[in-house]
C-alpha cells in the first residue's frame, strides 16, 4: 500500500505499530491522513483511532478491515475512522480514498487560514471575505470610517452592502449612536416621504400623533438609505436640501429641525447612467458620492466561497438544530464554479435548504436543492457538451426577473420582494424588456 501511494506523488512514512505512531505525532510528525490496520501487535487500530480522535481531531483516518467484516467496518466508525477499506485492498481504491481525505484535510486547513486572515485582516465579523478585492474594500473602509464623510456603496443585488455600511458606522466614532437602515425601493412614494422626514399630528389621514422619521432617529448616529435610485424626483430635492443645510421639516409641519448624522446610500444601479438619462439629480449624485466602496459579485472573487459556507453552515447548523460538520470538495467545487446572480445572498439561500434537509454530517452534491437545479443555477460538471455559457449580467438579469414573475403567476409585488428590489424597479425593468403589458403601474395579480 505505501508503495502504491508513492507511485501516485504521495510522501508515505510507515510504523510497525499503534505506539509508533502516536510517538511520531507527539514528536510533531505532520500528517494529512491517517491510513492504519486493525489488527496490530499491542495498540490495535481501534484503539489508535479513538486516541488520535481526542488529540487530534482534524485528522482523517482511514481503517483496514477484514473483507465482509461488517462488525469490523461499523466498530471502526464507531471509534473514529472516517471511512474504511476492506482486504485485499485494491490500489486504484485506496487511491480515490486517500485522496478524498487529503481533499477534505486541505478544505479544513484553508478555512482555518481564512479564518484567521478575516480576523486579521477585517476585525468586521460580519463580512466574510480574504480575497484580494475583499481586502482592497476593507482598506478602504478602515481609512473612511472615522471620516464623518458621505459614502455611496455600489454593488450588485445580493453583495453585501448593508454589512459593508454597518461596518463604516460601527468603526466610526458614531458607533455609540443608532444605525438605521431604510430601503427606498420598498415603500411608496407617498409613504416614503413621512419615513424619512416624520409627521406632525393630523398631516394625513390616520397620523393621530407626531412621528419621528428616519432622519431624526439617526441623529448622532448614521443613516444608510439603500436603492436610493429609487428616490422620486421630488424626494431627491428635499433630500439633497437636507445633506446641505443639515434640517428637515416634518410632513404637515412648518418648524425646522436641525439634524446630525451620517450619510451613507447605496445603489445596485449605475446612477451616472441614471444621471443622463435624466432620472436622478447629478447635483444630488455628486453630493452623495463624496467617496465611493464599490463590492465586487461573487463570481469575481470565488476563492472567498468555501469561508462563506463555512460561515452559513455554523449560522443555521444552530438555528436549524443541524450537526453539517463538512462539505464534500465535489459540491465546493461546484459552487466556486457558478455565476452567482444573486451574489452572497443567493449563495446562503441555497446553504439554508442544504442544511435543513441534510441527512447527515456531510453536505455533498446530492444535497443541493432540486428547484435550484432546475432554474439552471447548477449547470453540473463542465464538459464540451455543456450549454452553460457566460452571459452578460443583463441578459441574467432579465432572465431572473421573467422566471421569478413567472414563479410568481404574474403577482410583481411578490416578484419584486423575491428578487429584493423595488416594484417601480420591475416595473421600470418590464417596460424596457417590453414586458409591462396594459396594467404597467399594478401589481399582477
């Protein structure tokens, strides 16, 4: 057998028994895969596995059994091995095992090293990423935070940019104060106007009382307005009065009340293309974007996904009531490989159903969910007769936005909550696909 894995380009060090090993690991010896016989002069294998198990759990073991030994196999799960051969031992076998081992041996090492450069390199706990590009949007982070300066996050749907202006708040001496967080694109017009700016008592029917808005409650604090493209004209303008003059004026109110907080927007739109095209005010886009953290998709840095799983599997293991201790390297391999439309948040949708219909300690591709084969996410292994291609994001884009309307018999309100963006968004999109149909302003249903 070690000869068989040498000729594969494994180093192999051999020991006639239970003792010497444990000596050779005690010394410091290194090992990625413990391969061992159960029968052994002294220590047999299943005491060996049960003391490597306790001293050092990370390491995989591999058991020898007697062929049809059925007792023998369970007995040596049961004391710790994480899989087992049985005699004669066929080369080409060994060899797969072995080398699955060693594959989830390196899994474990890299998430650890990731592990520790996040806390490194972030000190965020929230945001997982070590990649180059996650690094450059820390630094960057780091060196505005304490600034009392207006910040414009841009990024796609999914990529993380409220952590990223929870980071900025709970980095900046603001942090003591309130962060509070509003999506525009998710409230009307009319209502957004009084969630932002507050009420006074009888300004509308049902406002039995004064209310305070968003921008009040924010005071020494910070203010992260998300999808601020989808401001209207009319909200863009007291808005920008507001980051200039630092007061507001409470809807049916005539007092002017002074403000102090942080500013920070985000937007998965090119504002200066909205700019242009006349649908956000360039005056209000140059105020916002003082300094601009632009996040990267996650297919743009796919070396972050093992720590992300990593991450969400410890997250809903708890919530869940679940035990996922590893992920096979052929479903890690599969998710670094895909595009990732919905970015991080897609991804952690999808290690939520993995973990709750888990069956075991071990997610593998067979655990992926069926409805997110069938949408196409999951292309399977890469061959020369694959039909997936890279595609630009538009087209992804509005094939996203007419499989979920379709999902949804039509209901765009329902649509546009499953895709996390604004109804006038998918309403705006569907116009520009064509798709908006006589009863463009409803809902669908």
């Amino acid at each position: 057998m070690a000869t068989g894995l040498r000729r594969a380009g494994w180093q192999v060090r051999e020991f006639d028994g239970g003792e010497e090993a444990l000596a050779a690991l005690r010394g410091g010896e290194a090992a990625d895969v413990l391969l061992t016989d159960v029968r052994m002069p002294g220590m047999d294998g299943y005491e060996l596995a049960r003391t490597v198990r306790e001293s050092w759990p990370g390491l995989p073991i591999l058991m020898v059994t007697a062929f049809g030994d059925v007792d023998g196999a369970v007995r040596a799960l049961q004391n710790g091995a994480d899989d087992y051969l049985t005699k004669p031992v066929n080369l080409v076998e060994l060899r797969r095992r072995v080398e699955i081992q060693l594959d989830r041996t390196n899994l474990t090492r890299v998430n650890r090293e990731l592990k520790t450069r996040i806390e490194t390199l972030t000190g965020f706990d929230q945001i997982v990423g070590a990649s180059p590009v996650m690094e450059r949007v820390f630094e960057r982070v780091r060196v505005v935070a304490p600034a009392p300066t207006t910040v414009l996050i841009i990024g796609e749907s999914g990529t993380g940019k409220e952590l990223i202006a929870n980071a900025l708040h709970e980095h900046s001496p603001r942090a003591g104060g309130a962060f509070i967080a509003l999506n525009c694109g998710a409230i009307p017009g009319e209502i957004l106007e009084a969630e932002l700016f507050g009420h006074e008592r009888g300004a509308f029917t049902g406002a039995h009382q004064r209310r305070i808005g968003k921008i009040e409650a924010a005071a020494g604090g910070t203010l992260f307005l998300d999808e601020i493209s989808e401001l209207s004209a009319d909200l863009q303008v007291k808005l920008l009065r507001v980051i200039e003059e630092r007061r507001i004026v409470r809807v049916g109110g005539n007092e002017e009340v002074p403000v102090d907080f942080r500013l920070v927007a985000a937007t998965n739109r090119e504002l200066e293309k909205e700019v242009t095209r006349g649908r956000f005010r360039p005056d209000l886009y140059y105020r916002l974007k003082v300094v601009t953290i632009a996040l990267p998709a996650l297919r743009e840095r796919p070396e972050d996904v093992a720590a992300l799983v990593s991450r969400f599997i410890g997250q809903f293991n708890q919530r869940l009531g679940r035990n996922v201790a590893r992920v096979a390297p052929a479903l890690l391999q599969e998710l670094r490989r895909q595009p990732w439309p919905g970015n991080v948040r897609e991804l952690r949708n999808v290690v939520e159903s993995m973990v709750l219909f888990s069956r075991g300690e071990e997610l593998t591709l067979g655990d992926l969910p069926d409805d997110f084969r069938r949408g196409g996410a999951i292309a399977g292994p890469a061959t020369a007769s694959s039909e997936w291609r890279p595609r630009p994001m538009a087209e992804l884009e509005r094939e996203a936005i007419l499989r979920t309307l379709e999902f949804t018999s039509g209901h765009r309100a329902k649509a546009a909550q499953l895709l996390d963006i604004g109804l006038r968004t998918l309403q705006r999109k569907l116009k520009e696909y064509g798709a908006g149909g006589p009863d463009d302003e409803g809902d669908g249903e």
